[in-house]
C-alpha cells in the first residue's frame, strides 16, 4: 500500500508540472513530465491492481501458515 501512494503522489507532482510547463511554453520539460507521469500512473495502476486483487495478502498468509 505504500508503493501505491509513493506512485500515486509522483503521478500527480509530475502532472501538476506538466500543466504549469504546458501554460508556460517550455514544450521539451512538458514532454518529460508527461513521460513521468504516465510512468507513474501505469505502476500506480499495477501497484493498485495487485493491492485489490489480493495476491500479496495470499502469499503472506502461506507465509505464515509454513513458518
């Protein structure tokens, strides 16, 4: 769950920059920060998938289970 809102705060700090450098003009950091944040919401995504799918709370409890 922490993972998900590491990348979850990074996607959104990067699209607030790519807003403001997209009213301002500046089009290569534009394009970087769209990059960022599109790599911060795809593992946002993924990180959040895995959270409500419930894989990693079945590996813990086998886990524990075998210890």
């Amino acid at each position: 769950m922490k993972t998900h809102k590491h990348w979850a705060v990074g996607a959104l700090a990067c699209m607030v920059a790519t807003f403001y450098t997209g009213f301002r003009g500046k089009m290569k950091e534009h394009k970087i920060f769209a990059i960022g944040a599109m790599g911060c919401m795809l593992f946002s995504v993924l990180s959040g998938y895995k959270m409500i799918s419930g894989k990693g709370a079945v590996k813990k409890s086998e886990e524990v289970e075998k210890n």
